[in-house]
C-alpha cells in the first residue's frame, strides 16, 4: 500500500490545496484533497479486474470552488435540511443561511464541503489513510460553539473505503457529517445509474413535505416504490405516480436503517450487473438519504465527461432531516464534554 501527495491548486484567497493517492495491494486507489475533503477518484475493479473511476467529479480544483451537486465532499456542519434554517437549542433560537428555498442545507454558503482541511498521512500495516482536520468556529454559517472535527479517510487491502468521523464542543450545538459521494459503478462517465440493482435494509422511509423537509412521519415502505428490501433497479419504479416520488423529482429521501444498536451496520447496497461491480455501505448512525442524482444539470467533470441527471446515486448515511427541529427524531446535539462519532465504510467487491 502506498500514499502519495501533489498540488491540487490554490483557493482564491491564496491558500494551497493538495491531492493525495492511496493505493492498496488489489487495485483499489483513492484520490483525496483537502480542499472540502473531497474524494476525487475512486478506482475499483471490475468482474474482469479492469479498473474505472466510479465516482463523479471535476478534473481540478476550480470545479469544486462551485460545485453545486457536493460532488464527493464530506458535508457538515449539518448535512442536509434544517427547516426554514432555524432551530433551537437550550432556550436559544439559532438562524442560518436559508440556501435550499426556504431551508438550511448542507451546511450553509460556506459548508465543510469548501475549506482547505489540515491534512496528515496514516499508514499501518492494514491501512494507508489521510486525517483531515477543521476547526469549525463559533458562529460560522450561524452554528453554536467551536466545533473541531477529525475525519479520518482510509482503504484496506479488503477494498473497504472507511470514513470515521469524530468531533467536540465547547457549546452545545448539532452535527450531523456525512460523505456525498456520487458513485456509478459502471464508471463515471458512462451514463445514467438506472440500471444499477439498490437494497436498502430498512423497513420505514421519513416521508417529505413539498420542501423536502420530514413530515415526522416514519411510513412503511411495504407496497410503495421506497421498498428496497430485496434488489430492485433505480428505474423499475422511479417515474411511478407516487406523490413522494414527484416532491423528489425521483428518490431523494431518508430511509430508517433496520437496527439493533448503534454499531456499523448495513444501510445500502447497489450491484452493476454489467461490470459485476457492488457497493456495500454501512453506518453507526440510524439514517441513510437515497438520492438519485436529479439535480445533475451538465456538469463538467472529470476526463472530459458531462454529466447529465441520474448520472450518481449518493449513499449518505447520517441523523434524518431536520433532527434538531423534530423531538421524535434520534438528537443530533453534541453537548461540550461528549465526542462525536460517525463510522462510514463503504465496500466494494464483484459478483459472480
Ligand atoms: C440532497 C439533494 C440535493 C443534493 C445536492 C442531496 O444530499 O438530498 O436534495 O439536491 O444533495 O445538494
């Protein structure tokens, strides 16, 4: 295994980005920088051992400047919506960027997906990895306390990407980080992820309102087209007339991972019957958001590719939408004293 570093350009406003290159025993390589701890590439091989690039993204640093999708960035400080971008929190009202409509998302103008994180290699006998860090400070993007956060992003010779997410507080406040990788396992640029066969290991879906937010609701996917229980394509179903279906232009929702405790477990699988490719996610947090990729517009990625809508899926395992706003909902409080933790792996193999 191995790990190697370049310049990957420099912000705007003069800070210098780097790319880093893992590589392990069995043809896997990752390609990470520090600019949003952005996942660039992803290497992985197929049933006949050929290589691809199974993740979407830009060639340079300028396409994540903008980057509206959140081409493989980790996003915090919380990922995904806060309705109407407030919330409160031990007596205290919080207002943030309202960036989606009405709603917070993603963490606001200037989310985790666009500053440079400090970065160090890792390396064991069992894993090459980076460690990126960020100081998240009091009042950024409207969010209580100064929040330090340490990703750790590293592979194994099991062709396992794993993320493992930790933080702390000096002020109460919420968290919810997750990776937003957009994988087609056919590769890239190869087209749209319809025909890619999806489980997802949950019995209950939080249903949305026309802005995306949950209704509180966690409805039974059983008879509905948000049943993945067993291996059905993203498109057997997609365009269906079913309202929650509409609301998302396609999927675009948070299922209820069937758990028992809080240990990493199986959120979300999807197989490429063409290259025999299959991705494996698992989690320790109760959620994981569907999205289909259809808000993908044109975008001008990586190898001269074009990426049109349904070109990605995202696995983003985290808390549901609007936690802090729904007292039913697992709490995404993270109090001074307490670590915050996230684990992430998302695997990948070939079938037979
Ligand atoms: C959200 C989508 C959004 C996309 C890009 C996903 O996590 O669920 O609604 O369009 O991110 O921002």
């Amino acid at each position: 295994m191995n790990i190697t570093k370049k310049a990957f350009g420099t912000t705007p406003d003069g800070q210098e980005v780097e790319l880093y290159t893992l590589t392990n025993d069995n043809d896997m390589t990752i390609k990470i920088t520090s600019y949003g701890a952005i996942v660039v590439s992803l290497f992985v091989p197929d049933q006949d051992g050929k290589v691809a690039d199974v993740v979407l993204g830009y060639e340079k640093l300028d396409g994540y400047l903008q980057n509206d999708p959140y081409f493989g960035c980790i996003v915090g400080r919380y990922a995904n919506r806060i309705a109407k971008g407030k919330f409160s929190l031990e007596g205290r009202e919080y207002t943030l960027a309202q960036n989606n409509g009405e709603n917070a998302l993603h963490g606001g103008l200037v989310g985790f997906n666009k500053v440079v994180w400090e970065c160090e290699t890792v390396q064991t006998d069992d894993i090459v990895g980076v460690r990126l860090s960020y100081l998240s400070k009091n009042g950024e993007e409207g969010y209580p306390g100064n929040l330090n956060v340490n990703i750790l992003y590293s592979i194994n010779n099991n062709n396992e990407l794993k993320i493992d997410c930790e933080a702390t507080t000096d002020k109460a406040t919420v968290i919810n980080l997750t990776h937003h990788g957009y994988f087609n396992l056919k590769g890239h640029d190869t087209g749209d992820i319809l025909n890619h066969e999806v489980t997802i290991n949950a019995d209950r879906y939080t249903p949305t309102d026309e802005t995306a937010i949950p209704t509180g609701e966690l409805a039974d996917v059983d008879g509905t087209p948000m049943d993945f229980r067993s291996a059905t394509t993203i498109g057997a179903r997609i365009e269906d007339d079913f309202e929650q279906l509409k609301l998302g232009n396609g999927y675009d929702h948070n299922w209820v991972i069937n758990r028992s405790k809080d240990d990493l477990a199986l959120a979300a699988k999807a197989v490429d019957k063409t290259s025999g490719r299959v991705l494996e996610v698992f989690t320790t947090k109760p959620g994981v958001q569907f999205y289909t990729g259809n808000f993908i517009e044109g975008q001008k990625g990586k190898d001269g590719a074009v990426y049109k809508k349904r070109g990605g899926f995202c696995f983003e395992p985290q808390f549901f939408p609007d936690s802090p706003n729904q007292p039913q909902f697992p709490s995404a409080v993270l109090h001074p004293g307490e670590v915050y933790q996230h684990k992430m792996a998302y695997k990948f193999s070939v079938s037979k």
